[in-house]
C-alpha cells in the first residue's frame, strides 16, 4: 500500500534529507537525548517467547493503556525491545493508519501532535503529517549525517490523539503499521517485524439504572414485584446503593439486596393498602454510587378487585328463570388467594320478583368456586336480602383469578311490565385470605331489565351437525315462549337445499311446549362442504327465524391392496404379504384390519398392525412349519373404515421340499449358470465329515471327494466327462445317508 498525497510527501523529503546530508558530508555533533513526554520510567515490553521474531519488531502502545471517551491520549510507536535491539538505525518512515476516524482524530497543527521519540535522539530531522479524512498518519525521521546510528530500543514517535466524549461504550479501535522503511547510516536496510495494535476506548465510569416491567398494575392490598438491573459504562464496577425518596401515603416497599454491583439484579415490592386511590403512581428509585447518582421510575397502577354481577342471559322475559352470577375478579384485576366470602345481595323494585324457593339449585356455587368451597345460606326473600357465605374446605386449595364464585336463581311474575328494571347490589363485603388477612374487594351495583311480550323464538340443537355424504342426520327444533303466547308455529326451511340433499320437518306445526324434528338426507353426490340450514317459524303475528350448519363430509370409500396376492413356499419357512390402502378421498379415521382364513395347524398367518392409514402398510407374516401338507390355502384379509367395509383375497401354495441335490440335471458350461450341482444335506452342513462319489451307470468311478458339497462335472484328473447320466453316493462317516441319479447336459 503506498502512502496518501501528504504521506508520500514526508517520504519524498525524508529521502531529500537522507541524501542532503550524504552529499555534504559534514560532521554533524552527535544529537542528544531528547526529553520525552510520557514518563522516563516506562518500560520497553519484552515479546514473549511464542511470539519471538527473527527481526526486531515495531509496535504501538497507547499512553495511559486505558483510554476514556473525551481525554486525549498518546500512541507511542516503538522499534525493538530490550531482547531483540535495533542495530545502528539512522532513519526510519513509516504510515499509521487508525479506525474510526469519526471517533478519534489528530489534533492540528500537526508539529504538535506529531513529535519525535527519544530512542533516535533529540538533534534529528523529523516530519510528521496526517491526513484526517482518510485517518492516516505519515512519519519519518533521520539523525543528522555524521551522528551515526543508534542501537537499541524504545519510542521512535508520538502521536496525539484526541477521543470523542459521545464514542459509544467499549469501542474497539485499531492502528496499523504500513509502508515501513528503515536505514543504517550507510543506506543498508533495516527489517523490522511489524505489530498492530487493538485497543478499546471506554465511556468515563458511570451506570445505567433501569426498571422492569415499564408500569405493572397492583391491586389494593396485594404485592407487586419490579426487577431493577445495574448496567455498567466504562468499566465502572463499584457497588450501588438503591433506595426510594419517598413514597405515596399507604404504599410499604422492600428493596432485595438494597446493594447491587454491574450486572445484577434487585427486587423491588410494593404493596398499597385500602386507603390507596385507584390510580397511577410514579415513585423514583435512587442508585448512588460515590458521587455518582441516578433514578429510575417505578410506575404503578393501582386497580380495585370488582365483585360485581351479570345474568346467564342478555335478555330476560317475564314469567321465565334466569341465573343472577356473582363474579370475583376479571381479567385485568383478578382476586389473589381468597378463601372466605361473606356477602349480602339486596334487591330493589323487588315487587315482580320471585325467588326459586327451596330448591336446592336456586342457589349454587359455580366454576370458579368449584369443589373448593362450602356455601351456606340466609335467605330472607321477603326483604329482598340473601346472606352468603363461602368458606374454604379443609385441605382444599384457595382460588386466584376471576370468575363466577355463585348463583342465584329467580324469575318475575308473568304480570311484570315490559321493560322493568330489577336494581341489585352487593353489600357488607366481607373477604379474607388463606392467612386470615383481609381481602379488598370493590362491590358493584346490577341493574336486570324484564321484557314481556308475546313473543317465541327458535332454537335448533345442536348448532352444527357432521354428516357423511350418503347418511342421514337430524336436528331438534325447539320454541321458547312467554307464558301467555299460545299460537301454532309452521315450520319451512329459507335456505336453499344443497343438491343431492333432502330437508323436511316432523312435524311441520309446532306449539309451546312441543318440539321438531328437522331431518337432513343427503346422498353420495352431495358434494362436501359446510352448509348453513336457515328456517323460519310464522304465527298468526310473528315469523322468527334460527340457523344451524351441517358439515358434509366426502363419502368414504377405498380399496385394500395385497402385495403380492399370492405367495409359494417350498416346505417349512415363512414369508409375507404387504396391506395397504388406496383412496380417491382423505380417510378421517384409520382402517381397521382383519383376517379370515381356514386354520391348519402347521400354518400360522399374523398381522403385524390392527389399523393403517393413507401411506401406511401392515405386514401379513406367514409361517410354514416342517411336515406341512402341500396345498393350497386362501385367505381373506378386510378393512373397516366408519361404514366402510372392503376387502381382498390373497392365497399361500405349499410346495413340497426343494431337492437337495440341485440342479439336477445341471450344465457345467461355464456361462454362470447351474455350472455345479449341489449336495445341501442337513448332515454335511452341520459341519460332519462328508463324502462324495460319483459314479456311472456302468459302475466306474468317476470322482470321489470330501469337504466339499458340489461337483463340477469333472473327473478325478479334473477332465470333463460326458453328457449324460451319473450316480451319486453321499455318505457321513460310514453311512450312506443318500443315492440318486445325476443328469449332466453341455
């Protein structure tokens, strides 16, 4: 890499120097030691011995080591070290060249932020210029002609470098050493080993004070817990102190530890008592460290816990039941370990209302509740109020979070006016937790409005419906009237009818008190798809309307597949069948396999798997065992799928034993095929000592050999023997264990 314009500039006048003072030849008076700037006392650092180098290096270093965002610092660049010495070096140019020049830059003018080292002496020839743009530095320097060169080692230049205060934290900066060039006094060249240097420039010591989560909500008497993490600037290390200035009247706090160092983490709980106001609250948290001191917000949102009310039902008619709910808690403001509740729910205009009585179901716990409560009852209907208590069974678990806790039931007489408002409310609060200490809950009032009018409606059950294209379903519907509507109510379907899809009703008129039947037919071409079914109901006045879906489903149908359908097996063994299924549709549900076949007893056939789906396949195992009769045996495997049946014929053939003498006749003509016959005798491989003669029909030998349990077609002198036919005499030890007759074909 060559030097920038500024740089080869200082090079060119370096050399103009070196040759101006060869040229005059004066005796120049030796330079003296030029003061350095940085401490005398620093010392040259040794490499270490990995890192030993066949040439004396040149490096930086950086003055102080530890360099801080805003300050100024040095960059001393070095030749040789007190264990590899420069020899005799009279003059030396080099180029720095430094990252982040946004950062870091040179201070102007460059004579004072460029300077010469004291290792070459103070009476020296030095140029030193930067260009900042590029963050490039040019130095060279030569000792006057007639000084001599100096041996040694230590601080050839300095540069000054200024820091940004806004650099962010824990910057990596690098300098580099390029175009370096070094001479004795005679114009020999020095080598020298060059190093980088990689630093970091830190942000002066300071922390960073954060509170998680940003704002949390907290109910009245219960705790809330913020995280508080200590973050480090500039390597800062020390130990913050946490604590609040003050706190809003009712709120107690603890701070765990109430010490931190970088890295760790605090907890901070707050609990505001009843007397809080709902509302949002700021308190600051102080971290102070020395002189050093930050805050951080701790946002709370103090919420209420409701115990309020609601009905099962938006609309309530005159004459009709309905369930008054009462809840603890929602969503966002749930209840926290509660397990006693005494309550009273008074009515107003209570003149229309009827409570259900004795019936052990008018008042009930609910969900929420569960089986964790025993509640127990006061009821004075006359006055309108019904005492509740709730107590947490022995053993059982206290409830957290939000629900209905109970019930109660009522309706209004049939003469109530349309649109008359029922107030309730909840009075003498009375909640406490597993340890006995009070529960905050704010009760909020209910108002029921009563409709009467001759009206119906139409419910279908249930709302939707599958159904399997070729099947039939049905749907009950049903008509919900005030006591005094006595009309005949027909029946129609508004919808259009799928194809493939027949719709009626039994019967076609209702009244109160009775219900239909809608009946849905539909056939295998139906196609598949989730159809609304709308009907209507028309009176003598009114005509309402209900909607159920039915879902068709595609009609099922597939094929079981036997891979291969028939099998042979030659004696005992045992070999296999694959099942699988093919389908034009997506089963929903598996295939469900079995077997059908005649039992025998030296034949066993086995599924591996009792269902299979698409893309799946099930192992037919058939075992044949020694002494079975040579026949043949079908079998039938089926599969279910829903309605589904299907199935398909497979058939085993059992062959008697192959020969063991094989291939008879065999053709020993070298073409690869059935060139040996072989001997395979139980005896001869359990590994028994066998023998082996080949005769022919007339008596002469032909061949007699042991060990091994083929022949090739050859006599004794390893001649071919002519086609035609052979005994054979197998014997193991002195038995003749078989004898047959051999054909040989060429």
């Amino acid at each position: 890499m060559s030097f920038p314009a500024k740089s080869r500039q200082c090079a060119v006048l370096l050399a103009a120097a070196f040759a101006l003072v060869a040229s005059e030849g004066r005796s120049m008076p030796r330079a003296g030691v030029h003061s350095p700037a940085s401490p005398a006392a620093r010392v040259i650092p040794e490499f270490p011995a990995s890192r030993l180098l066949a040439n004396p290096p040149i490096f930086m270093r950086t003055v102080p080591e530890h360099i801080t965002a805003g300050e100024p610092f040095w960059l001393e660049i070095l030749a040789g070290t007190p264990g590899l010495p420069v020899q005799d070096l009279f003059g030396i140019s080099f180029e720095v060249r430094y990252s982040n020049q946004e950062i870091i830059t040179i201070p102007s003018p460059d004579s004072s932020a460029i300077m010469p080292g004291d290792f070459p002496g103070g009476d020296v020839i030095f140029l030193g210029i930067a260009e900042r743009d590029s963050g490039r530095v040019g130095v060279g320097l030569t000792r006057k002609q007639g000084s001599g060169g100096v041996t040694g080692s230590g601080v050839v230049a300095r540069i000054r470098i200024q820091s940004d205060q806004a650099a962010p934290d824990s910057l990596p900066l690098q300098f580099l050493l390029e175009n370096i060039r070094a001479q004795k006094e005679n114009g020999d060249p020095i080598q020298l080993t060059q190093q980088e240097l990689n630093t970091v420039l830190f942000q002066r010591e300071d922390f960073l004070l954060t509170v998680e989560p940003e704002i949390q909500q907290v109910q009245q008497g219960t705790a809330a817990t913020w995280e508080v993490l200590l973050t480090s600037v500039g390597r800062f290390s020390r130990p913050v102190s946490l604590s609040f200035d003050s706190l809003p009247a009712g709120f107690t706090s603890t701070i765990i530890p109430q010490t931190i160092r970088p890295a760790e983490r605090a907890l901070i709980t707050l609990i505001p008592d009843s007397s809080v106001v709902p509302g949002s609250y700021d308190m600051r948290l102080t971290g102070t460290a020395d002189t050093l001191e930050h805050q951080a917000v701790v946002r709370a949102r103090v919420v209420t816990t409701p115990l309020f009310m609601s009905t099962q039902t938006d609309v309530i008619r005159s004459g009709e039941p309905f369930r008054l709910l009462i809840h603890a808690g929602e969503a966002s403001r749930p209840v926290t370990d509660l397990a006693t509740l005494k309550v009273t729910v008074r009515t107003a205009n209570s003149l229309y209302l009827q409570h259900a009585g004795d019936d052990p179901q008018a008042i009930r716990l609910e969900d929420f509740a569960g089986e964790a409560f025993v509640l127990n009852s006061d009821i004075a209907a006359d006055s309108g109020h019904f005492h509740i208590s709730l107590q947490k069974k022995a053993g059982a678990e206290p409830v957290s979070g939000f629900g209905p806790l109970f019930s109660l039931e009522f309706s209004t007489d049939f003469t109530t006016p349309d649109s008359t408002m029922i107030d309730f409310e909840l009075v003498q609060v009375q909640a406490l937790n597993s340890r006995g200490e009070p529960l905050i809950l704010t009760p909020e009032p209910y108002q029921v409005v009563i409709h009467e009018k001759l009206d119906f409606s139409l419910q279908v059950e249930p709302e939707e419906r599958r159904l399997i294209a070729g099947e039939r379903t049905s749907f009950e519907v049903r008509m919900a009237t005030s006591y005094s509507f006595s009309d005949t109510v027909a029946l129609k379907l508004d919808s259009p009818v799928p194809a493939g899809m027949k719709i009626f009703f039994l019967p076609e008129n209702i009244r109160a008190g009775t219900t239909a039947q809608m009946m849905v037919f539909s056939d295998s071409t139906t196609v598949p798809g989730r159809y609304e079914l709308r009907l209507s109901g028309r009176s003598s006045r009114q005509q309402k309307s209900a909607a159920s879906f039915v879902e068709v489903l595609p009609f099922i149908d597939f094929d079981l597949v036997l891979t291969p359908d028939a099998r042979e097996i030659a004696g005992s063994g045992e070999s296999r069948f694959h099942v699988s299924v093919e389908s034009e549709n997506t089963l929903r549900r598996p295939v469900s396999l079995s077997l059908e076949t005649t039992e025998r007893s030296r034949v066993r056939l086995s599924l591996d798997r009792e269902q299979i789906g698409l893309d799946e396949v099930a192992v037919l195992n058939v075992q044949v065992d020694e002494g079975a009769e040579m026949e043949s045996i079908g079998f039938r495997v089926l599969g279910r799928s829903e309605n589904v049946l299907r199935f398909v014929d497979g058939q085993i053939v059992i062959l008697p034993p192959p020969s063991p003498v094989r291939p008879n006749p065999f053709t020993p003509n070298g073409d690869g095929f059935n060139d040996e016959v072989i001997f395979d005798f139980d005896q001869l491989r359990s590994g028994q000592q066998g023998r082996i003669r080949i005769f022919t029909l007339d008596g002469r030998k032909i061949h007699d050999f042991s060990g091994r349990l083929s022949w090739d077609g050859r006599d004794e002198n390893g001649r071919d023997v002519n086609p035609g036919a052979y005994l054979y005499i197998v014997e193991v030890g002195q038995k003749v264990i078989a004898r047959g007759v051999i054909g040989l074909a060429r």
